[in-house]
C-alpha cells in the first residue's frame, strides 16, 4: 500500500497523542449523536489518530479548546477567517444587523451592497448570485455552465475539490483524500460520467479530453491554485493555455477561487496571474465567517439564471443578512491598501523557515506557498499535482502534527489541506511556530 493511503498511526504517534480530558469526553458524546462525531469529515482527526480538539473560543490569531489549551491557529476556520477571528468590526456588524432579525426571505440592501463590493473587488465578474457554502456554489455553477453552453460534460482536475456535490465528488481532494475515499458510494455512475478527470499543471491532458469530446465539454473547473490536496500553486502558463483551450473549444474555464478569493490577492488568484475566468465561484472569506458563497460572471452568462433566465436556482437562506454584514464588513477592512504584501511576507516567512529548519535535520520535504497559502508536504520530491502530492509520508505528517498540536501550534489534521496566515499573525507568532517547529523535526524518526 502506498504512503498516500496509509492512515495507521504508529507507535511514535500514538506515543506523542495527548488526551485533553474534557475534548475526548465531549467527543465520546459526540459520536454517539452525529457521524464520526462532527459535521465535516476532516475535522474528526482520522488520518491524525486520537480525537479532535473541541474549541471554546477564538480571537485573532488565537483557539483555546475546552480544555484551557491556547493555540496559534493555521487553519483559520479552513479559509474564512483572514482577519483572524472575531474581529470587532465583524462582530459589530453582525450584532447591528441581528438586533434588526435575522432572516426575512425578502430582498435587502446588504445583499445589494456585497454584490457591488464583489463586482468592484473580483475583475471577471460583472454580476453575481449569493448561496450558503461552496458546494451549493459549485453545484450550480456546474448547472450554470451546463445551461450556457448546451453541453454536459464537465472537465476537472485529479486531487482538486469542488465540495460534495455528485458530479464532483470524482477523484476529489480534501477530506476524500484525506479519508481514502476519493470516489464515495452514492454517486451515480450515470452522473460521474460526465466529469472528465485531467492532470493538475499539465494543459496537454486537457487539450486531449477537449479533442476526445469535442463540442460536449460545457467547462473546465479549476481551482487557479489548488488547496485541497495541499496547495499546489499553477506552474507559470498553465492557467493561460486552459485560457487559450476554454476559448478555441468554446467551452467555458471556471475558476473556484472558494479557497484563493480576497487570500492570494484582494481579486483572488485571476487578479494574481492576470488570467480571465469565464464564471468564478466564491466562499469562505466572502462570509466573514458567516455561512456565505457565491458564483459570478458577465451579465451575459448570469442573465442565464432565473428569474432572468430558465437556470433555476434558489434558496431560503441565500443572502441572509447577518452573513451578509458578516461579509461586507470583512471584505471593507480587506480593501485597506497595504494589507496583502504584509499577509505574503509573513506567510513567505513561515514556508521558508519550515523548510530550513525540516532540512537542518534531515527531514525529506516540499513547501509550496502561494499569499496567505502554505503547506509543507513530507516528500523531497517536488510536488505539483495530485500524483506527487500523494507521495507525502503520512506517518510523517502525523508525527509533526501531534509534536505541533503538543506545543500549541494548530495544524489542519491532514497532509492534504493548505494551512492558512491571518492579518492577525504576528512576527513573534511565526518565530514561535518554528521553535515549535523546530523541537518537531528534532524529535521525528524518519
Ligand atoms: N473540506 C474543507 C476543507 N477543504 C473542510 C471543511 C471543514 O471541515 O470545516
């Protein structure tokens, strides 16, 4: 069995797992009540061993779990929480907008409002629609692109993940990576055949599939750097030619920026590489926090929505408005000038002092760092798409991630998740996370 699939925990790990009393109890009870204890797979801990930390409260760069433990956190709600949490301006908003109820299934200028500040912030969008999470973002832009063009099939990447929406759920990264499970039971064959699978950084595999179905492709989905098997940034020209492809083809490239949105630069990675999407979809920092998601495009393609259009998509929650206050208010501190080089400087810090202090003791590893996205994988061999990134040393990951959590440094519990910096972070937190660092590599056995 290869690494990449091995989840066994071995004795130094299982050595190095600490119970937290009060956290192992809450999840004795958890488990009984909900799958695995959580709401959302990777959060149980799986492919880590011991049992998830159970969070009291959180406050810029800092968790404390119920057991009093204080953490500086890199996973940052897995991506929403670039102010650091709970910002007081954030809160303030969100407070403001409750006192007045909290859901009217009716319009509201908030909606209005974030529209106008994504349509200003996001450079391919000139209209938008809001949803509740990433996966409902993505399951409609795949009905958007669909309904566009008249075409069914849909081409994605090995390794990248979309949520769990059916015709996605196809060689994903993320939690069914994490799990082994990358092609769950309950997707229809009938649904998945029409995803094509391409290799991430290599445009050639797409152009075959482009040839292979021609004129049956409606889309090309691509996280611009993708962050669900690790981050994996796009090698210079990779995004151009899907470009270049989606245009001869007419088939349309979707960017999910639910990961590098307003974090790999305030426009998100299509203003970071200066490549086009035709439809982005959008999550996470775009709520504040706040269960939050959207697709866009140009008018043209979103007056193909309803009640514009017949693509019929809807929602009870959609725009509710304490998410997005939540939203409006983040996405206004984060035009302050100045934020985003400070954000990749720190970040830079981070990756590149990981990386010297891994080799300062011999550890075989890859850092990838793309603005406030960073993952160190535990392999030499360079990694660039899922393949390699599947060659990551999985006792490895577990050994450095419980040796972390033990000296307070919170790492996402997978090798396969991007780890993510805040404005919040200071320098002495980073100095902190590589003695941390440090004392990891120190103690691994490779
Ligand atoms: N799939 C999410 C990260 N890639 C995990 C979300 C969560 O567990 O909260």
């Amino acid at each position: 069995m290869p690494n990449s699939t091995q989840n066994t925990i071995d004795d130094k790990t299982q050595a190095a797992i600490t119970e937290r009393p009060k956290s192992k109890l809450a999840f004795d009870e958890a488990v009984l009540a909900m799958p695995g204890g959580v709401n959302s797979p990777v959060r149980a801990f799986k492919s880590v061993g011991g049992h998830p930390v159970f969070i009291q409260k959180a406050k810029g760069a800092y968790l404390w779990d119920i057991d009093q433990n204080k953490y500086i956190d890199y996973v940052g709600s897995w991506g929403p929480a670039i102010l650091g949490h709970a910002h007081p301006d954030v809160i303030r908003a969100i407070q403001e907008t409750a006192e007045k109820g909290t859901s009217f299934g009716a319009p509201t200028l908030l909606e209005t409002q974030l529209a106008q500040c994504v349509i200003r912030l996001v450079p391919s969008i000139e209209k938008v629609r809001f949803v509740n999470s990433g996966t409902e973002a993505l399951m409609s832009v795949i009905r958007l692109a669909r309904a566009y063009t008249g075409r069914n099939k849909i081409i994605k990447f090995a390794g990248c993940y979309h949520g769990h929406a059916d015709q996605l759920l196809v060689k994903a990264g993320s939690g069914a990576t994490t799990l082994g499970i990358p092609d769950s039971p309950g997707v229809p064959e009938s649904t998945a055949r029409d995803t094509l699978t391409a290799v991430y950084n290599d445009a050639d595999s797409v152009a075959k599939l482009l040839e292979q179905y021609k004129n049956q492709v409606a889309g090309i989905l691509i996280e611009p750097v993708a962050g669900n098997m690790g981050c994996i940034p796009p090698k210079p020209g990779f995004l151009e030619a899907l470009r270049e492809l989606a245009t001869q083809h007419q088939t349309l490239l979707i960017f999910d920026e639910v990961m590098t949105g307003f974090r790999v630069a305030l426009g998100g990675a299509q203003e970071r590489y200066g490549v086009m999407p035709d439809i982005t979809a959008l999550g996470k920092i775009i709520g504040g926090g706040l269960p939050v998601a959207a697709y866009g495009a140009s008018h043209a393609i979103m007056d193909t929505v309803a009640p514009v259009g017949p693509m019929y998509q809807a929602g009870t929650l959609s725009g509710n408005p304490l998410a997005m206050a939540a939203g409006l208010s983040t996405l206004q501190l984060l035009e302050a000038p100045g934020l985003y080089p400070g954000l990749e400087s720190i970040t830079q810090t981070l990756a590149e002092g990981l990386l010297e202090r891994a080799h300062r003791y011999h550890i075989p590893v890859y850092g990838t760092q793309v603005g406030a996205m960073t993952t160190l994988f535990f392999t030499e061999t360079p990694v660039y798409d899922y393949e390699t990134a599947l060659k990551s040393n999985r006792q490895h990951f577990q050994q450095f991630f419980w040796s972390m959590l033990n000296q307070g440094i919170y790492l996402a519990p997978s090798q396969f998740e991007a780890g993510f910096v805040s404005l919040a972070h200071t320098p002495q937190d980073i100095e902190a996370t590589l003695d941390a660092a440090e004392i990891a590599f120190q103690t691994m056995t490779v």
